[in-house]
C-alpha cells in the first residue's frame, strides 16, 4: 500500500472517529442542553439524567480514540490543534468533567439547593461543550493563523469572532434537536409529550441556523468549495445533507421517531463529511501564507506506523462498535427509575 493511499485512509478514519463521537454525544450534550427547560419536577429530571447515564461515558470514547489516533497518525497536526485551542481544549475538558460530574453527585444529597446547583452545572456544561466544538470547526474551516514550524501566532479572542461563534450556534441546535429525538424515543407519558412539542421549534431553529451559516461560508470561506469544484460528483453530500435535514420533521409527522433519529444522525454523518471535504487536504489552513498550512502530507508519520496502526485499528474499532452496540441494546427501550439510577 503506498504512502498517499495509507495516508487518506487514516484521514478517513479519524472522520469516522469525529463523527461517531458527534452522533453519540450530541444528543448526550442535546440532553444536558434541554434538561432545565423540558423536565418540571426532581422525577423527571432524574428521568431526563438517566436516559444517558449508562451511554454518556461509553460516547466519549470515541472523542479519545480520535485524540490518540490524530497523535499517532499525525503528530504535527496534533501538536498544531491542541496548542492552538489550549485554552478552550482545558475549558471544554472542564465541562466534559462537570457533566460527569453533576450526573454522579447530583442525587447524593436530598436537597433542592444542591440538585438545583448540580442541575445548573449539568446544564452550562453540555451547552458549552457543544458551543466549544463548533467553535473550534468554525476556525479551522475559516483558517487560523499558523506560522512557520506550525506555531500558532494568534490568540483566543481572534478565535472569537462572528464566523466560529456563527458555526458554534448552529452546533448547539444541532445537538439540541438531536437530544429531543432521542429523549422521545426514550419517554413516556407527559413528559414524552413536552419533548414532542420542543422538536418541531427546535428545528426551525436548526434550519435557520443551517441556512445562515450555509450562505456565511459562501461568503466568508471560498475555499470550501474548491474540493466540490475539482470533484463534482462531491456534491451529493450537501444535496443529501439538506435533504436529510428535511426529513426530520416528515418522520415525526409520519409517527416513526425512530427514523427521525436516524435521520439527524445522517445529518451530522453528512455536515462532518462536509467539513473534511472542505479542509481537505488540510488539517489547518494558514490565513498567514498557505505554505505554512498543516496539510497531510507534512503532518502525517512515517509510512510503516501508518500501516502498524491500520492493523491496530482493524483489531480496536469492531471492539469499539461491538461494545456501543452491546451497550445500546442493553439499555434499549424506556427508560425507568430503580434504586440504581442517578
């Protein structure tokens, strides 16, 4: 197998990696993100918690898999990303530690204040998190400024303007609509009821969102389009994503939650496919001078460790999915409070 070829296989694998992690914990994060304004009493808090107690830690996976994979397959894109987002990776860190942590303890005390304050930390952690990561995508769509030796020569506030925050929006009603589908699925009664009546708001919003951040990378990243231009056949990924995005709300009129779910999922699958065709072949691109872009080609290992972690891979990834299918079907159906939930 050749250099270049190893090289876009491990490229497509670390998409495999984001996405899966984007689809399981989104309605994770969607969860948090909706829990202060759907549950109205301390039962159906508990509810709304529970319903991602026995997944949340088994979703993150995903997100350290990518990090060890990004490391060994391409340690200067690694170097380059994590010391270009220090801060934000240690506060979105932070809110992944502070949603663990406010599921583990909110329940431990019998006091309103205390689950009150745990629920709070719950809340800000997942919305958050969410906003962080699409941030992040926002700013390594528009360009960063990355410098000779890949040093990154900005600083957090240039991180902070109205593209990466526009993106980062958009990711927080993504998710967001993504955790109603999947609370439906996984309530009853009036609660399941509320959710329902949250969906359909909650995708006006996304589509709104989708539709201006659509036309802002129009404008605000023109090369995005440059891979879709020089391969046209590309361009059934925003066609299937903007059709999929349309199929939400006719699932749920059709009464089959469970196809609407698949169907958001497919809508992340298809916006994370759209993100690596458009930094492809780039991992960062430098709004500097391009030569000092992070590209695959001068970021990427040697050509043996690609093809020793292709074989580590081909071992640990059905562990992987064989251990979330496990999960996903033991945990399977409504969920229900027992002596064991949080």
């Amino acid at each position: 197998m050749s250099y270049d070829t190893i090289t876009l296989i491990w490229f497509f694998l670390l998409g495999v990696l984001l996405t899966g992690y984007a689809i399981l914990d989104g309605f994770d994060l969607g969860v948090g993100i909706l829990h202060p304004f759907i549950a109205k009493d301390d039962r159906e808090r508990r509810l709304v918690m529970n319903s991602i107690g026995p997944l949340w830690d088994g979703n993150e996976v995903w997100l350290v898999t990518f990090g060890g994979a990004l490391f060994a397959a391409f340690p200067n894109a690694y170097a380059t990303v994590f010391s270009s987002f220090y801060a934000a990776f240690h506060l979105l860190l932070t809110c992944l530690i502070g949603r663990a942590v406010s599921l583990e303890f909110r329940s431990k005390v019998h006091s309103p204040a205390w689950r009150r304050f745990w629920d709070t930390g719950f809340f800000l952690s997942s919305m958050t998190a969410a906003a962080l990561l699409g941030i992040a995508g926002g700013n390594v769509m528009a360009g960063m400024q990355v410098g000779p030796m890949f040093r990154y020569e900005g600083g957090l506030l240039d991180q902070l303007y109205w593209y990466p925050l526009l993106v980062g929006a958009l990711t927080v009603s993504l998710f967001a609509l993504h955790g109603s589908i999947y609370l439906y699925l996984k309530t009853e009664d009036e609660l399941q009821q509320r959710v329902r009546n949250r969906i359909l708001p909650l995708f006006y919003c996304f589509a709104g969102l989708y539709a201006v951040v659509t036309f802002a990378t129009w404008l605000h990243v023109p090369h995005a389009t440059e891979t879709l231009t020089r391969h046209p056949w590309l361009w059934i990924v925003p066609v299937l994503n903007a059709l999929a995005v349309l199929n939400i709300p006719r699932a749920m009129h059709l009464g089959k939650p469970g196809y609407a779910f698949f169907t958001s999922s497919m809508v992340i699958a298809a916006l994370a496919s759209l993100f690596s065709v458009a930094i492809f072949p780039n991992f960062m691109l430098s709004t500097i001078d391009p030569a000092y872009s992070v590209t695959l080609e001068n970021a990427r290992s040697s050509h043996q460790t690609l093809i020793t972690m292709l074989w580590i891979a081909l071992i640990g990834m059905p562990c992987v999915a064989s251990y979330t299918i496990t999960i996903y079907w033991i945990f399977r159906g409504k969920v229900q409070l027992d002596s064991n939930s949080y």
